[in-house]
C-alpha cells in the first residue's frame, strides 16, 4: 500500500510550499489538470490558476501538464498558459510520465515531483516512476462516473493520510 501514498499533501495547489520543492532540489513539475488545477468542466485556467503558473514561471520551474484527457481538452488549456503537455497519457502507466520528463529534458527523477488529485493515477504513477508525489484534494464534487466509482475507493485510503494545509 506504500506505493499510493503521496510525499506531500495539500489540499489545494495554492497551499504547495513551491520554495520548499526548490529547497529540495525540485525544478520539474508533471501536473494534472482536470480537478487538479480547475474542475473537469472548466476550459481554461481561472485567474488563480495564472497567478500560481506566474509565480512557478519566474522561480524557474520546467512544467509539463500531464492529462489523461483528450487532446483538445488538454491543449486548450496548456496553449493558455503556454505549457507543454501530455494528453491521454494512461496514468498510471509510466508513458506519460517518461513523455513527460522526455519533454522537459529530465536526466535526474529526483528533481521532478508530480501534482495531481488521484491516488490511483498521478500518486501510483508517480511513485511508480520514482518522483516525488504531491496529492491534492479534487476541486470539484461533479465527475463522470467511473471517476466517482474510484473516488469511493480512495476515500479509504485518503482518510487515513494527514494533510498539511
């Protein structure tokens, strides 16, 4: 059960300490996108989502977003904000992820953390592939179904992690 606990928990992306993954030599970000940074619905990045992408920008971070959506979903939403990104990456199998760290020039799994809300895909992925892993609570309640099948499932393995607000 090792492997779907997450390094870090917040309960949203606006709560990471971003200078403390730079503390700890963290430069590249794999992030999620669907309830991770907005809800599943939302197309393009509110402006709290900009501001945090500004800040992670001018602290020098390398981000690749790093959806199990669709292409238009997913390019819509990274061209915004200027992103590189993945889409149908089928975490939590390691493609996307190498994808991912292979889009950023990654040669050091100990600098890349991912963020994402889903034990079952970003975590397990994440862990899978050696890097750090930065869970955050979903945004929104409204999911397609499968998800919310999932989310039931998690919800026993969530209860019994501590999250650091």
């Amino acid at each position: 059960m090792k492997i779907l606990i997450p390094d870090y928990y917040y309960k949203d992306i606006q709560k990471i300490d971003i200078n403390n993954l730079l503390k700890n030599g963290i430069k590249y970000l794999i992030i999620d996108l669907d309830n991770t940074l907005v809800g599943w619905d939302c197309p393009l990045p509110t402006e709290d989502v900009r501001l945090w992408f500004d800040k992670l920008n001018e602290l020098g971070f390398d981000v690749c977003l790093t959806s199990n959506n669709n292409r238009e979903r997913v390019e819509l939403f990274a061209n915004d904000l200027g992103l590189q990104f993945i889409y149908k990456a089928k975490k939590p199998l390691k493609r996307g992820f190498r994808e991912a760290m292979s889009k950023m020039n990654v040669v050091d799994r100990t600098k890349v953390a991912c963020i994402g809300d889903q034990l079952f895909t970003d975590v397990l992925g994440g862990n899978r592939m050696g890097i750090t892993t930065i869970l955050v609570e979903p945004i929104a309640q409204k999911e397609f179904a499968w998800t919310m099948f999932v989310r039931k499932i998690e919800t026993l393995f969530r209860n019994k992690l501590t999250r650091i607000d």
